[in-house]
C-alpha cells in the first residue's frame, strides 16, 4: 500500500476533495467529495468574500479536514483559486482556515492554474494527443492552455467565470457580449505569441459546466466520474441543452438528468463560454475531462510551498 495523499481544490462555485493512493508513478483513488460552496456568492470589490460565503467554505473544509483524519492522510495539497485570490479578504480567510479546520490553503495564480490543471487533465486522457487546447470553466475566471506533446505552450486566465457572469451581467446577450470581449484579447494574444491551436487540435473542456453538459447528454441521475471521464459531445448536442434550459426557470431546471442543484443558474453562463470557444476556435466536438485541477496536485506532486 502506497502512501495516502489528499488534494483539495477550493474554487469559487465548487471545493473538491481527492484522497488518493500513490502507485508506481500513478495513484488509485479512495475518496473523493464535492461540495458547491459558492465562494463568489455575494463577491464584492471593496471587501471581497461575502459573510455568507465565508462561511459556507469554512464548514465545508472542516468537514474535508473530518474525512481526511479518518482516512490516514500523510499529506494534504490544498489550493484556492478565483474567489481567494482576488478578494480583499481572501489572507483574512486564508488564516481564518488554517486555524479552525487546520488546513493550510495555498492561492495560486490563474497560470499555475493552468498549469496544474493541464497535468491532471493528461493523467485522465484515455489517449495521448499532440495538440490540445484545454479550457476550464470556473465560478470566477476561465483558464486557456495550449499543448503541445504534452506540455504547455500558452497559458491564460480570463476574467469570466459562471458566478462571475451571472451575479454581474442581467442577460444571456450581456453575458455573451463580455465573453467575446475577453475571447477578442485571449486570440490577440495567442496570435502576438504565434501560438494558435492548429485544426488538428483536440479540444478538451473541463471542470463543471463541461461534465454537467456530458452528464445531461447522457441522462445520468447518479453522476459517474467514469462514465464521463472522456466522453465527447458535439456543438450541436451542447445547443439542444442550451436551447432546452434556456426559457426554464432555474428551479425547472433541476428535474433535467444531470444538471446538480447548485448550478442550475450558472449552467446557461457554462454553456455560453462553451459555445462561444468553440466557435472562436473552429471545433465541432469537445472531449470532456472529469480530471483537472485537482488530479493536477496529486500527480505533479503538488505545488511550489509543499
């Protein structure tokens, strides 16, 4: 029996936990957990992270912190990403949890993101690909890797998020208007650094909107990380759920297989990202990834501080 590692991405819509079991190179999992926190819930530029939100967070990692004590963790790779980093308060709630749930919760920029996300994106993939553009849809920014042989090329984080895009813009059209701005400088940027994904690409989405969507296409009432661990899913699919939730209100929304409560008013920001990225970049099918930010910790090792 290999050493038990336990990773904890505490994002600004969903905290995750991965206990894993480290095996000759690999791991093995043996508990994972979500819970949708909505750290971004209530966000505000002057003091960032709502009360509410607060505590929200901090009882769900007291609870991780419980899970992790009985199942003989050596080591624990927590970080914290959109919400914790750009928040005034976010080193208040940083120490806030290193005291009351003894965890010491690492924030990491948008390019480690990236980063990190990328290597647990490829400890999942079910075949190696040369050129991948991976996109992970977050509560607050939205990360852009290009690959290339299994290394990141280009790496970006954009300020729109699903929490981000709903609580501050009223309509769908105002939601797409904001993420075709930032899409305008993301490909001015990958074109400034010659650095554009290829037609042989294969676009990878990962993180909550991208198996949400799986989830729904596939009418799964218990979701299975296995099942949608690579499954692909076409533009015009991902239209037809966009087209079915749209006129429901976002309790309607919750009968639909596969949609998580939590989400049911983020999903329709989700899936604008998702339509528009495809569009920009000229594909027809994405690849989705239960693996991501938080396999990116248990196979990289963790992160610098460590």
């Amino acid at each position: 029996m290999g050493p038990r590692v336990a990773a904890i991405d505490f994002g600004t819509n969903t905290a995750r936990l991965l206990v894993a079991e480290l095996r000759d190179g690999g791991f093995e999992h043996v508990h994972l957990e979500r819970e949708i926190v909505r750290m971004g819930g209530g966000f505000s530029r002057e003091e960032g992270l709502s009360g509410d939100a607060q505590r929200r967070g901090l009882d769900c990692l007291q609870r991780f912190a419980g899970i992790m004590g009985s199942l003989d963790v050596s080591q624990v790779r927590a970080v914290a990403t959109s919400a914790v980093r750009d928040a005034a308060n976010g080193p208040a709630f940083v120490e806030l949890v290193r005291c009351e749930a003894g965890i010491e919760l690492m924030v990491i920029d948008g390019i480690r993101e990236g980063e990190l996300t990328l290597a647990g994106v490829l400890a999942g993939l079910d075949r190696r690909e040369k050129e991948l553009l991976v996109f992970d849809v977050g509560g607050g920014s939205t990360e852009y890797t290009l690959a290339r042989d299994g290394r990141a090329e280009f790496v970006r984080s954009l300020p729109m998020g699903v929490v981000r895009l709903t609580e501050g813009k009223v309509t769908p059209e105002a939601v797409s208007e904001k993420i075709d701005r930032e899409l305008d400088l993301l490909q001015q940027e990958m074109a400034t650094a010659h650095s554009r994904p290829t037609s042989g690409a294969t676009l990878v989405g990962t993180a909550g909107t991208a198996t949400t969507l799986a989830a729904i296409a596939m009418e799964m009432k218990d979701y299975d990380y296995r099942r949608v661990n690579n499954a692909t899913i076409s533009r015009r699919q991902i239209e037809t759920i966009f087209e079915r939730l749209l006129p429901m209100a976002p309790e309607e929304r919750l009968a639909v297989p596969g949609l998580e409560k939590g989400r049911e008013d983020l999903i329709i920001a989700g899936i604008l990202i998702t339509l528009h990225t495809m569009d920009r970049f000229g594909f027809d099918i994405m690849k989705v990834s239960d693996y991501g930010l938080l396999e990116g910790l248990i196979v990289s090792g963790g992160v610098a501080g460590f």
